[in-house]
C-alpha cells in the first residue's frame, strides 16, 4: 500500500483547532491527523500544549476554534495510573464494560499485560509498572480504536519504561487499534513511532515518518540522524 492510500485511511484528525487559556493561544490553528493503526508520537517540552491536544481528541476538553473528528471507541492512558484504590484489579479493569462476557473479557485483557495472577490485588500492593499495566489493559478492554497515551511511562525507571514499549508493541499487533503518544522524550518516540510529529508555536512545526527496524531503533546511523534531527526541531544542542 502506497504512503498515500495510508494517509487517506483516516482514524482521527484535528483541523485549524485553537485552544486559548485567558490571553494565552496554546493551540494556533493547528492540523493533526492520525491514520489507521497508525503510532503518532507528539514530540516537544512540557508546556506546549501536547496534553491540550490529547484532552480535545479525548472528548475531556473543547476547542475554541477548528474541528476535532475522532472515533466514538476510544480511550486514554495517563501518566497516573487512576486505578479505583477502593477496587480490585480485576473490577478496575471490567468498569464500565457490558454484557455477561465482561468479567472473561476484562481477565483476557489482564493476560495480555501479564498480570493474570493479579487479579484480586489492591492496587496500594501493586510496582508501578504493575499498575500502568492495568490501567492498558482497561484502555484496550473494550476495543478502542484511538488509545490516547499522556506520558504514561515518565514516572517509571528506566528498565521498567524498556519493557513498557515492548508490551506497546505487542498489544499494536493484537488490537489494531491507532495510537497517539504524548511525550517529551526523544529515545522514547524513536523507540515506538510510526511517525514523530514536534509541536511548535502551538501548531505541528515538523514531521518525521520512522522506517526503521527494530535493530535500527536501538542504534544505526539513521537513528542517530533522526535522533539528531528531532533535537534540532527542539532547539537543543546534540550532546556528544
């Protein structure tokens, strides 16, 4: 299939959308779409307006200008897990699910992630990493088709993160379902992206389609030029 057919199988767009907190212009008629099974990393530092933009294609937020047009099956993860502490596992992750299947589903949805044996835990006794687990398997539970990710691995370390983006990975290839994460990390986004895409003056200032291996992520030479070129759309110097 040609860049083009993929750029027209449209999941999710944000057309001229502003956002405007008092006086200050966040989002500056901005355009954003995200195709089929696509991953869409937004790239930039904190403040820009990433999490603006991730609110308004969840529905948790309005614009002030533009069109937002996404699929009604969707869902977010965010960098707080938001697990009910007052739930178990399993009852945090079948919330709001219908039908007689929903316990089943939300046990399959806890397989997928690993936790199967984890079911009737706390979350107060669950690792971080244990927890943003759970909090993905209650995104992909019902089959979204637009997973809306806030920085969900920043608060976790560094060994913890590398084994978050391999279950990413894996859980892409079983749902199918297209992606937008919202980080500030470089390594991160060259990792994961289908394509990187930077923030600037509250609009998309530059985009970057990521066709690299998984060998190639973890060290070439196109790694290290994508690499350096995102740090250049950021502003920053190339550390040596």
């Amino acid at each position: 299939m040609t860049e083009l057919a993929i750029r027209q199988e449209i999941n999710s767009s944000a057309e001229r959308v502003v956002r405007r907190f008092g006086d200050r212009v966040v989002l500056d008629h901005l355009d954003l779409t995200i195709a089929h099974e696509e991953l869409v990393v937004l790239l930039g530092p904190s403040g820009c307006g990433k999490s603006t933009l991730l609110r308004l294609l969840a529905g948790l937020d309005r614009p002030d200008g533009g069109r937002i047009e996404v699929p009604t099956r969707r869902a977010v993860v965010f960098q707080a897990d938001r697990l009910l502490p007052w739930q178990r596992v399993l009852r945090n992750v079948s919330l709001g699910l219908r039908g007689p299947d929903a316990i089943n589903r939300a046990r399959q949805a806890l397989a997928e992630v690993g936790l199967d044996d984890r079911e009737d835990a706390w979350p107060k006794q669950l690792s971080g990493g244990e927890a943003q687990r759970v909090a993905l398997a209650r995104a992909l539970v019902s089959e979204p088709e637009l997973v809306l990710l806030d920085e969900p691995f920043a608060a976790l370390d560094a060994i913890t993160r590398l084994r978050m983006h391999d279950l990413v990975r894996e859980l892409r290839r079983k749902h199918h379902a297209a992606m937008l994460l919202v980080t500030h990390d470089v390594d991160e986004a060259i990792a994961l992206a289908d394509r990187i895409v930077v923030m600037s003056d509250g609009r998309i200032g530059t985009s970057h389609d990521v066709a690299l291996s998984a060998t190639d992520r973890e060290a070439s030479t196109a790694r290290e030029q994508l690499r350096a070129a995102l740090l250049a759309d950021l502003g920053l110097a190339l550390k040596h």
